[in-house]
C-alpha cells in the first residue's frame, strides 16, 4: 500500500514572521512535524509542498521530499490559495515521483507536538472500519465557551438552559486542522463511505501561531523530551545513575517509568557527580 503524508509550509507567517523556520526548543518548527511525520511505519513517503529555500533545505535535512510550489500558489501574493485550482497540480507530481497514492495523509506543520504514535493509531483505526473514507484527530474542549453576539457584541454560551445541570452538558470538540487520514483507494471504489474521529488530548493540537504557542509548545516538548544531561567521564557517579543510563528509555523520556521530578533530581545527582 503507498502511503504518502504531504504537508503545506510557506516561507513567510501571517502570525509569526518566518513561522516554519521559528526556532523551537532549538530546533525549526517544521522539523518537529517532520521528524514524526517520518518515524510512523505506515507512511512510505513524505512531501513538503513549499517555495521556500531555507524551508526546503530543513526539508531535506529531515530526509523528506519536495514538491516545488511558485509564489502565486500561496496566499501572500495572489489571495488565498484555492486547492482545488493547485492540489491536482501538487498530486501529479507526486503520483509521477511515486506512483498512485492509496492512502493520503494530511498534515498540518503547526501541530507540533503531533506525534508518530497518534497517526499510527489513526492509520490502523481507519484501516479496521472498511466503511470509513477518512479520519480526523479531535480534542475535548471547554463545555462553558461562550461566543459572541455580532448584533450587540454581548457574550452568550455555546450551552445554556436553565433547567440543564451543568455537568451534562453536550461536549465541545475542536478537530485538527489540515490533519487528516483518507483512504484514496476506497473513495475511488465505494459509496456512502463515512469520516472517523480519533480523540486525543486536546495538548496534542496544540495549533502555533504565535510567541504565546511557541513558549506552551516548547513546555509540552521539554517534558517529552528533557535535555540530555552532559556525562563527564572523569566525575564518578553513584550505581542508581549508572543503571539509568544504561536502561534504553528508562532516563531520556518522561513517562511511566520516570517522572518529571524524578529526572529533574537525577539530573542534579549527575550534574553534582553524585
């Protein structure tokens, strides 16, 4: 089966000047995008649709592909882009590259702390149910939003009857946006196919736009991915360090088997050369 993820990226930002290329935990944002993009086993090929030289670049240092995008495709220079007008033009270059595309995966560079593990239990999700065409990632959100009333710029709730209890009130999702799963094959074979939902915590489409996004992503990521401590050969270390940094995946990642202040004390112990 050929599974190809493409993903959209621009030179410049609407919200952020250079969005794509802004550092993020030392690292440019669409790297983070594309190196989980490339570590989920079911996708053979990535594509990076953009104008873009330092982007490309970015692109090529992650091992993914590019698809060449002139600068009336997007929308700093001829209105907003019109996919149906360039997307078949971006798909035939890639269905001449790499042959017909059976499954397609939409992604979003902005979704940063998007990981391989969540696309994969998409993937799979959307290949048991043989009637679902596509599937998108969903988040709970806030039962208690409010909108606003153009009329007379006063706030009223998305929820409100006086006889409901709170506590019952209908949920709110958000879905991801420019995140998506299709099953090309199926759409091109079969009728009354239905979209799927995957839901995820709502950390996880986290959608970067700006300075206030980039410092909450670069918190979620430092969690994920605490810095590797600096081993000194020469300062001894206690028998609990050394089994942990033997252990694979035992001190690098936080999670069941580490917590945050564990390695944040371990980290100390080190740094003491305790």
């Amino acid at each position: 089966m050929n599974t190809v993820a493409v993903m959209m990226a621009r030179g410049d930002g609407s919200t952020l000047k250079r969005k794509n290329a802004y550092p993020i935990l030392g690292k440019p944002m669409l790297w983070w995008a594309l190196t989980e993009a490339k570590k989920a086993k079911f996708i053979k090929h990535v594509f990076i649709w953009t104008e873009n030289e330092e982007l490309i670049e970015i692109t090529k240092q992650c091992g993914c592909e590019v698809v060449p995008r002139t600068e009336d495709q997007i929308s700093y220079h001829a209105g907003f882009s019109n996919p149906n007008t360039w997307g078949p033009e971006r798909d035939k270059f890639i269905v001449d590259k790499v042959g017909p595309i059976d499954v397609k995966v939409d992604l979003n560079c902005n979704y940063v702390l998007m990981t391989a593990e969540i696309l994969e239990t998409m993937f799979w999700k959307l290949m048991e149910d043989p009637m679902a065409k596509d599937i998108w990632p969903i988040a709970e959100v806030h039962g208690h939003y409010f909108i606003i009333n153009p009329n007379n710029n006063k706030l009223f709730p998305v929820w409100h009857c006086q006889d409901l209890d709170r506590q019952t009130y209908p949920k709110l999702y958000i879905r991801g946006s420019g995140i998506c799963i299709s099953h090309l094959l199926r759409r091109q074979t079969m009728v009354s196919l239905q979209s799927m939902y995957c839901e995820v915590p709502a950390k996880y489409l986290l959608d970067v736009h700006d300075l206030e996004d980039v410092e909450l992503a670069e918190f979620y990521l430092s969690k994920r991915n605490p810095p590797r401590w600096i081993v000194d050969p020469n300062k001894p270390f206690s028998d609990e360090i050394n089994r942990l940094v033997s252990t694979p995946g035992s001190f690098y990642r936080v999670g069941p088997r580490l917590g945050a202040e564990e390695a944040d004390r371990i980290g100390k112990l080190r740094e003491e050369g305790k």
